[in-house]
C-alpha cells in the first residue's frame, strides 16, 4: 500500500494532518501541491472493504461443496447396502436358521452360514475401518488414502483397458494446464507431508507409523490397517456375490413338494439370497463410484486447484472429505452438508495437535489470501472472537517447529486489520500489541546497541528463522491497524513498541546506496516509516501524545536524518522521512528538537532547491518546503538557522516564479518574515524585492496562492513605508484603486468563513490595516467601498477556524495571538477616527 499525499498548488500557509492516503496528481496538475496542516480536515470515511463478488453477505462459489455431496451420495449408498445387510442377517437368523436350519439342505445351510460370516466380517470390518482411517489420518496420514491407492494401482490397468474399449473421455484431460498443474501439486506432497511429521517426532508418536505388534513388519502398522480392512471388504462383497448369484441362478434347494414345512423354504431362500446379492452389489457399486471420482476424476485436486490452496492443499482437502464423510456416516447422511472449509479450519486451529493447528492455519492462510475466497472468509473469522483471540495467541509461538503455523496466524491477522471492524476487533484482543510486537524480534543479542542493530548483527542461536518475514509482517499488521485512531493509542500505550518500530527506521549510507541491498531490509524501513507517520498523524489528544512520545525516542530524527542525507534513490523513504518530521514539528518541544539535530534545516532545504524533473522529484521537494514552513512558526531559533544558510533568502524569492514550488516558498518567506528575531531584519529586508511578484500573484490568482500571497505581502509589508509601496505597486502594473478593489472582492467573496483557506479574510483585513496606517489616503478609497459594511460582516461570521495556524484533522493547534475580532476592531477604529 503506498502512502501518497493528494497535493494541491494553491493556497495559503497552513497546515494539515492527512490520515488518509490520496494519490499523488501529475505533474499536470502542478497547481494542486498546496494541501497541508494549515487547514482543517473532516474525519474520513473508513468503509469495511468488501470483496469482489460485492458485500460482506454476497454469496461466493464454494468448491467444497463438490465434496460433502460427494460425501452425502457415498453416504446414502453405504447406509443403504448397510440396510440390506441388517435386514439380510435379521431374515436369515429369524427364519432361515431360527425356523428352517433342521429342515434346510446341507448345502443351502453352509452357504447361508457362510454369506452370514462374511458379511458379519464385512460389517466389523467396516465399522472399524471408519476408526482406522480417522487415526491414519490424526496426523496428516492419507485419510484412508492408503486403501484409495492400493485399489488405484491394481485396478487401473482394468479401467483403462474399459475407457480404451468404450472411448471413455479422460476427466484430467478435459483442462491440459489445470492437469499438469494437479500433476505439479501431487509431487509437493510427500514433501509437505515429511515436513509435518518432523513437527510430531520431538515428543510424540507419528500415530500412522506405530506398530501394532513387535517384530510384525509393515503389515501392523496403524497406517496399514485400514488397508488391510478395505481389501477384505472387497473381498467379503466380491465373495458374497459370487455365493449368492450360484444359489439363486441353480435355483435348487432340496424338495419342496407336498411338506408343508418345506412349502415356503424357496421363496425364504430367494429372499435371503437376493437381499445379500443388494447388500454387496451396493457396496461395490459405493467403492467403484468412490475410486472412479477419487482416483480417476481427480476430484480432490481438482477441488484443491479451485479453492486455491497450493501444493499442500491436497492435504487437506483429503482430510477435509474424509471428516466430512464420517460426519454423514456416523450421523445424518445431512451433517457433512453443513461443513465447509473456513468452519473447519477454524476447528482445528483449537486443536492440541501441531499438524492440525497446521493444516487449519494453511487453509485460512490460502482463502484470505484469494480474491474470490477473501472476502467471505475475513466475515466469517472476523465474527469468531475465540477464533481471532487463537490467532493472535500464536503469534507468540516462537518455537522453531511452530515456525510456519505462526507465519501463517500473522497473515491471518495482517489481513483481518485491513478491515476496520475486524482491526477494532483484533486490537481489542487483551495482549494483542504485545503479541504483535513479538512479531519485531530480530533475532539478536539483548546487548546490541538499538541504533547499531544493521550494522552489527548478533545473530542468535536460530539463524535459519525467518525473523525478516515476521518483521515485515508485524509492521504490515501495526500499518494497517494505525489506520484506525483507537488502534493508534493502543500502540502508543504498548509498552517498548515505540521504540521497536523506531529501530526499524535505522539505516545507513552502505545501505541506501547499494542498488543490491536486500529487499527486505528496504521493505522493513518504508513499513516502519509508514507506521510512524501514521502514528504523529493522529488527531486529537492521542495525536499530541504519540508525536511528543516519537520525538523523545533520541533516535527517530537522527535515523530520518540518515535517510535525507543518503535516500536520494529512495525518493519513497525521503518523502515519509519528511511527512513525519512535518507532523512532528506541529508540537512546539518537537519543533525545536528537530531544529537542533544537526543537518536537518539544511537537508530539508537542499532537497527543496533540488532540481525537480519527475513527479516524485516535484512531490518531495514540496513535502520538504512544508516541512521548512512548520519548522519556522512560532520558532524564532528555527528561522535563524534557515536564515544562516547562504544565500537562502536569494533562492527562496527565486523560487516565487516557479509554478511548482511557489506556494511552499511563500509559506516559508511569510514565516520567517513573521516569527524571526527583530535583529536579523536586515538579513530579511532582501524579501522586498518579492513584492512585485506576490502583488502580481494577489491580483491574477485564486484559492490557495491567493490566500498565501496576501499573508506574505502583509509581512513583506512591514520592511517598507507607503513610498516604497507605492512604487513596488508601479514596478508590479499595478494601480492603488485596483489593489484596493482586489481586496474588497476577496471580503466579498468569502463572506463566511472556509475551510480550504481559513486564513484569508485575517489576511486581507492585515494588509488593509498596514496600508490605512501608513497613508491616510488608503483610508477614504477603502470607505469609497463601502469597506466598513465589510468588516462588520466579518465580525459577525468569524469562527473558532479563522483562529489558528495549525489543524489537527479538526482540532486547532498553535493559535493566533491575536482573534479576528480584535483585528476587525482595530481596522474599523482607523476608518472611524479618520
């Protein structure tokens, strides 16, 4: 997110916090680079974005919902054949073997007892192999996928041979980039798989690799278990079939005839025979409709393709299916259709298992990260206070093993704070700062200086840590959050936060000019400039708080100084170096701090002189003049150090015709004018050679440079006498009567009080007051106008805005010494004793 200023080219002196960010304007637009402190700003909107597909409740595709009605069909199918089967053991129990076992045939006895065992096995084995599965797959096992291979690599050759017979379309071909991007994601999977289970070797057991027996081999491992089941599942099916097809298709079961206690044996038989025949055609239709959709559709990677999860996500798209499938199993075949991603990763983040906490964290990580997926998923985990509070909880986890579920938590957050009633939230969460500032650590010793932490690194006893990523993540997450005034004091109110995010502005001359130097390292100090700007841009009491606790951190201005002296290729780093420091010296203390470092007053000076050729040139140029022009209020040592500069005054009125820089330069000139020491006027009577062009400014412009051009002639003003005056008019073209006329247009026009130049009527009524006092002629021409009539207007307008030099957002800083009602007075008393 960059941090741009709207910048406007007309105006006057004033200043202004902008809390918002605006964009930058070409160089087309040179007129519009005016906007500052010196004028109030409404609070701005800050809307909860919404996502792509609309609001917060639109409705986004789901892919996952392929899966719990895949889920749901598996689940009817398997209650189904289990229906059969309960109902074929009932009828053969009840009145095969409990009325008819003396009177059946030996071979109808055997085959009946036979199916009966194994479909009990078939059923046990069943019921225990849901179990198995579930603790293959605790830990990031294949979720039964053993089985789901074991049956693709022995029935696939048969498959093909059907679809070569049948010219079956291949479902992976239908997409020849999406395929190979499946075939590309099934290759990671064995090596996120490795990385998960070093997570549960430390102190545990990997529940997948236990063995059941000692000495048994492969076959009892708990992983090989399920497998094992599922085959004789198959079998017991495959088996039952073939039994009960040869009974019903000979179709001979002894005599029938004349016994009345064998009349109804056949139609029994029948029964028995064909409900067992259901029951297991059921089931195989159930596992052949599995592997088809499973194996050879690829619906799981298909579906971890949509919900763009990345190579890890079949992971946990396979974990996802297999919950969801026992939900529909074990319950209603209806609990798996309320089961979806975000809910589920959600629970297991609550899990006491450091491959679940994983596995929840990598999904939520993905979908907040998705365009189409984002919106929905922030709403949902922004409305789960537990689930923020878990969130921010692992922040903290610094153990090396826990590195990329706190990675992925921090992505998390930094996507929540984008989101203002989700930021309120997680600022809201008791700790939450200083969560987030364990997200600062650099790795290194205690001992090392704050100021020398680029420099000489101690790198700690975790090298491979990525403590830059968390770094930048930490700040990412303070950026977003200071965009909410709230947040910004409970930053400010954290204990050793401050100090840390100053640390980050800590560079060096090796550093800014190595065009190879580190991204991140750039990326670390831009974040962290953003963050402090921010923070001294906060309105209010809890503005004034932070900018006098920043400025008493001794190293913020000398860490901005570094990056005036040596960021000439980082315009970005200068610009924001300049927004704070301009922030910063609406506090009087501050102001003088920043005067005393020395270097700044002339950097801030050279920067504003450098030749502009490009926006951004032109856009820091004026960031530093404005910079320059707080400097200078009310700060009499202030000006005297821009004063010392050689030849300052020369290039300052130089600057006057320069459509770019005018409006600062004049912001300048009117402030040392005004608040410099008596002593140096000599040094300031250069400025009289200014006036032919401000006069000029006064008579053609508007707005802003209008506003501004009046407050400098009054001051100019002040090193003449009405001689003088008179003849800068004529070198300017210009006639008394027409000045005179100018100025009761401009009382005419703002005959209220406005917000962009709040400041103009205190000037127009300045300059008539001087030039009634220094010739009574001034005097009967402003009468002439009916200029009396005026000034009772304005007495009767005048506002609290017209009051100060400086605005906070809404808040008045640094007033007047004088109130527009004393000046109005003092002007009516001329026009009334003459």
């Amino acid at each position: 997110m960059k941090f741009k200023k709207q910048q406007s080219g007309e105006g006057a002196p004033s200043i202004q916090v902008n809390i918002t960010e605006t964009a930058d304007r070409g160089r087309s637009n040179l007129f519009h680079w005016g906007s500052t402190f010196f004028e109030p700003q409404k609070s701005p909107n800050n809307p909860t974005p919404t996502g792509r597909n609309g609001g917060e409740g639109s409705t986004i595709r789901a892919p996952e919902k392929k899966l719990t009605l895949f889920a749901l069909r598996l689940a009817i199918l398997e209650k189904a054949a289990s229906g059969l089967g309960t109902l074929a053991f009932i009828w053969a129990t009840v009145v095969l073997l409990g009325g008819f076992a003396v009177l059946l045939e030996t071979i109808d006895f055997w085959f009946v007892t036979v199916i009966l065992l194994i479909e009990g096995t078939r059923i046990f084995s069943r019921s225990h192999e849901l179990e198995w599965q579930h603790q293959a797959t605790w830990t990031l096992g294949d979720a039964g996928w053993n089985s789901f291979q074991a049956i693709k690599s022995s029935s696939r050759f048969i498959f093909q041979k059907i679809k070569a017979i049948f010219q079956l379309p291949s479902i992976t071909k239908t997409d020849g980039d999406r395929s190979r991007t499946i075939t590309q994601s099934n290759q990671t999977i064995r090596e996120v798989h490795n990385q998960v289970v070093q997570h549960m070797l430390k102190r545990t057991w990997y529940i997948p690799n236990v063995p059941l027996i000692p000495h048994a081999g492969w076959i009892f491992l708990l992983k090989n278990v399920s497998m094992i089941l599922i085959w004789l599942q198959i079998l017991s099916a495959t088996a039952c079939v073939t039994l009960s097809s040869m009974r019903l298709i000979k179709q001979h079961y002894g005599g029938v005839g004349q016994d009345d206690q064998k009349r109804n044996r056949k139609p029994a038989l029948d029964i028995f025979y064909g409900l067992a025949l259901a029951e297991a055609l059921m089931f195989l239709l159930e596992k052949a409709y599995w592997n088809w959709k499973i194996s050879y559709g690829e619906l799981l990677e298909h579906v971890s393709l949509e919900c763009e999860l990345g190579p890890s996500g079949i992971i946990s798209i396979k974990r996802f299916f297999y919950d969801a499938y026992s939900k529909c199993i074990n319950g209603s075949i209806f609990d798996g259709l309320k089961t979806d991603l975000v809910t589920y990763s959600q629970e297991l983040l609550d899990s006491d298992f450091p491959d679940e906490q994983l596995i929840g964290a990598r999904i939520l990580q993905k979908l907040v990260k998705s365009n189409q997926f984002a919106s929905e998923t922030l709403r949902k985990i922004g409305t789960s206070t537990s689930v923020i509070e878990r969130l921010v909880d692992m922040l903290n986890w610094k153990n090396p093993t826990e590195e990329e579920i706190r990675g992925c938590a921090a992505e998390i957050v930094s996507k929540l704070a984008g989101r203002k009633q989700n930021a309120l939230r997680v600022a809201g969460i008791p700790g939450a700062m200083e969560s987030i500032s364990s997200l600062l650590c650099t790795g290194r010793s205690s001992n090392a200086k704050s100021h020398d932490v680029h420099q000489n690194p101690v790198i700690a006893d975790q090298p491979d840590y990525d403590f830059a990523g968390f770094n930048l993540l930490g700040l990412l997450i303070l950026k977003k959050l200071a965009h909410d005034h709230e947040n910004c004091g409970k930053i400010g109110n954290a204990r050793g936060l401050l100090p840390n995010i100053i640390d980050f502005t800590n560079t060096c001359q090796s550093l800014l000019r190595n065009d190879q130097a580190p991204e991140s390292q750039i990326k670390a100090v831009k974040r962290s400039l953003q963050v402090v700007k921010m923070l001294v841009s906060t309105t209010g009491n809890t503005g004034t708080m932070l900018r006098q606790e920043i400025s008493e951190i001794v190293f913020t201005v000398s860490n901005i100084r570094e990056i005036l002296q040596y960021g000439e290729s980082h315009m970005v780093l200068q610009k924001l170096g300049i927004e704070i420091l301009e922030s910063l010296a609406m506090d009087e203390n501050a102001r003088e701090k920043i005067g005393s470092t020395g270097g700044i007053i002339k950097l801030l000076l050279f920067i504003f002189f450098r030749p502009g050729f490009t926006e951004d040139e032109n856009s820091v140029s004026n960031e530093a003049a404005k910079a320059l022009a707080m400097l200078a209020l009310e700060s009499k040592k202030n000006c005297e150090r821009i004063l010392k500069v050689q030849e300052v005054m020369d290039r300052l009125i130089g600057v006057l015709n320069d459509p770019v820089l005018r409006i600062n330069a004049s912001r300048i000139l009117r402030n040392l004018c005004a608040y410099s020491a008596t002593e140096r006027s000599d040094r300031l009577r250069g400025v009289v050679a200014a006036m032919p062009t401000v006069l000029r400014a006064i008579m053609l412009e508007k707005d802003k440079l209008l506003e501004v051009s009046i407050g400098l002639t009054t001051q100019i003003c002040k090193f003449m006498s009405s001689t003088e005056f008179s003849k800068e008019l004529e070198r300017a073209g210009i006639k008394e009567t027409d000045l005179v006329q100018k100025l009761i247009e401009i009382l005419n026009k703002y005959n209220y009080p406005e917000i962009k130049v709040p400041r103009i009527r205190r000037f127009v009524i300045e300059l008539a007051i001087w030039m009634m006092k220094s010739d009574t002629n001034y005097i009967r021409l402003y009468k002439n106008f009916e200029m009396d009539k005026l000034l009772e207007n304005v007495a009767e307008t005048t506002s609290e805005l017209e009051c100060f030099h400086v605005f906070s957002g809404s808040v008045g800083l640094s007033k007047h010494s004088r109130t527009l009602s004393s000046v109005v007075d003092t002007a009516l008393e001329l026009m009334t004793d003459d």
